[in-house]
C-alpha cells in the first residue's frame, strides 16, 4: 500500500519535465537533507564516479541546486540533455555559465534581497574593523605586548570618510544607508547610473578610487566584473586608501591587490572573498592592516535559514509550473 507521504514524496521528485532533482557540490546540510528526504535529489558524486554516473543518469535529470561557489559549467549542461532549471542557495551565480544556460533555455535562480542585511552589515563591520584595527589590537592584547611595549598605536577615525561604492545594487544601497548614519560621504560606481539615487555617481572605478578614502566593492561577480578592480584603481586608491570586499574574489585583481598591501602602497583591506577559496594568499597571513574573513557574509542562522526557504521555493515553483520565483533567467519550454 503506498502512503500519502510517500506519493508526496514520489511527486516531488519528479520535475515538469518527468526527471530528477540533482545537488552540483557541497551545500547547507539542512538543505542537502530536504533535497534528499523530500525530493529524492542525487548528488553529483566526484572523480572518477562523475563520468559513469552522468552516463547513467543525466538524462533524467531536469533540475539542479547548488550554490555561487560550486555552479553549473557549459560542460555540465551538455550532460543533462533535459537540464531546465539551476536553482542556487545563494545571491551569487558567477560559477554558472549563464549565457550558454539563455542559449540551452535553462532557467537560473539565485536568493537575492534575503541576505542583503547580513553582507552590509559585514562590509560595514570590516570597514571599521580594517581602518581601526581592532583585530589587530586584540591580538597585541592577546600576544601580551602590551604592558611589554605601551599603547596601541593610532588608528585611522571612521566617521566622515569619503566611501566608494562599487556596484550600488541591493546590497551596496543598503552598505551606503548604515554609512550615511556615520556621516561618511557616499559616491558609488556602476554600469549606468542609478535614477534618483542621493549619492554621486562616478563614471569609472578608477576616477571613484581616486577621490575616496575606503572603497567597498558590492558588484555581482562574473565575466563582465572580472577585475573590474584592477591594478589601476587600487592605484588610484593609493597608500592612504582601504579596500573591503563582500562581492566576489574574481571582482578584484587579486595578485595586484596583495603586492600593493605588501609593499605598503594601500593602507590596509578587509577581505570576505577571494578568487581561489579557500584558499588566502600566504602574504596576507603576516599583515596587521589586513582583516580576513572566510567568506561569511551571509552567515547568520537567520540569513541561511532564509536562504534555503527560497531556495526550495525556487524548486518547488518550477517543480510545480515550470517557473521560479527570483529567476535570473526565465526557463523555457523544452
């Protein structure tokens, strides 16, 4: 006898198009546990299991979750025949290639507005962690230096700084609200500018960086933003100039970005992202007037928990209809 629960649960596991719910990569155990118990997901298992496995399977797949960090490739997608959906936990999809996903009809959802909070909150949180070196000053606490050598040496004030704003979306309005209750003085950068918007608008990032005093990159990642700060705006930042990044590590030249810091031609930086994750440039381990964070903006319980609502929202909409709830892409019929 088949019971209610199990009829849910063979629905659910069966897309619009009559196939299966795949995970690409490591995600919320909560949510890999849902997407197990609920929807019957498979993971897309590594190595040499890869290959027989897409063999065996990819055809029957039609839906896929994962996240900004892991994504779905061109090559991936020409593996799943019948892919109609990539569902991402998380507002970053730059790992997925979303232009061959338009070509394929292959709709693509992110998870934006519900961690805009959490990541302002951070760059505002490294902003002033970086430029008053409180980091630094608990570890010369901890490190008993100070009874051994006096006090701390002198920071650099917070309040009044002249801030620019790399991509003034959700997340960079909302890093330049907190910032106007500090009476810094707000510029921002974009592709165009933003109608109505109370702060200035600067038509380059380099020309941005030349008139601030922290820049704080906030723009989605991808191929259009790769380095979009190069090594000429961090520059035109110069030695008395920070850098925060809550974007994306690919946004930043990194390897300009960490011989700038090195060589003392940049004040400081207080980084979430960077381009090889997990991994941190060696160089930066040993520099006082840096502050790094593994990649933690959005992690709060009550962001994640968010997070993964909307991600199976997201699901279950084009489990349903065949539409999503905070498309990047639109599926199409296929």
């Amino acid at each position: 006898m088949v019971t209610a629960e199990a009829s849910v649960k063979e629905a659910a596991a069966q897309t619009v198009s009559g196939g299966q719910v795949l995970q690409v990569g490591p995600l919320k155990p909560s949510l890999t546990a849902t997407l197990s118990e609920k929807y019957d997901a498979r993971t897309l298992p590594l190595g040499e299991d890869r290959s027989s496995f897409l063999a065996e399977h990819g055809e029957t797949v039609t839906a896929v979750v994962t996240s900004g960090r892991t994504g779905v490739d061109a090559a991936l997608m020409t593996e799943l025949p019948n892919l109609g959906a990539i569902v991402h936990f998380g507002v970053g999809y730059d790992t997925t290639d979303v232009e061959r996903a338009e070509e394929l009809g292959i709709g693509v959802s992110n998870t934006p507005d519900v961690l805009t909070d959490c990541v302002a909150d951070t760059a505002v949180g490294l902003l002033i962690d970086t430029l008053r070196g409180f980091s630094a000053s608990d570890r010369f606490v901890r490190a008993g230096r100070w009874p051994a050598e006096g006090n701390y040496p002198l920071t650099r004030k917070v309040s009044g700084t002249r801030v620019g704003i790399v991509g003034l979306g959700r997340i960079g309005s909302a890093i330049a609200a907190r910032l106007t209750g500090f009476g810094c003085t707000i510029s921002y950068h974009n592709r165009r500018e933003v109608p109505g918007s109370p702060f200035a608008y600067v038509d380059s990032a380099a020309a941005l960086a030349a008139g601030v005093d922290v820049l704080i990159v906030a723009a989605a990642g991808g191929k259009g933003t790769q380095k979009l700060v190069d090594r000429e705006v961090l520059e035109a930042l110069g030695p008395g100039g920070y850098l925060i990044n809550v974007a994306r590590g690919s946004v930043v030249d990194e390897d300009a970005l960490v011989e700038l810091l090195t060589e003392r031609k940049l004040a400081g930086a207080g980084l979430d992202v960077f381009t090889r994750e997990p991994h941190v440039p060696e160089a930066l381990l040993a520099l006082d007037t840096v502050v790094l964070l593994p990649h933690v903006g959005s992690g709060t319980t009550e962001t994640r928990a968010a997070m993964e609502a909307l991600t199976l929202q997201n699901l279950d909409e084009y489990l349903a209809q065949g539409t999503l709830t905070t498309p990047v892409l639109d599926p199409r019929s296929r």
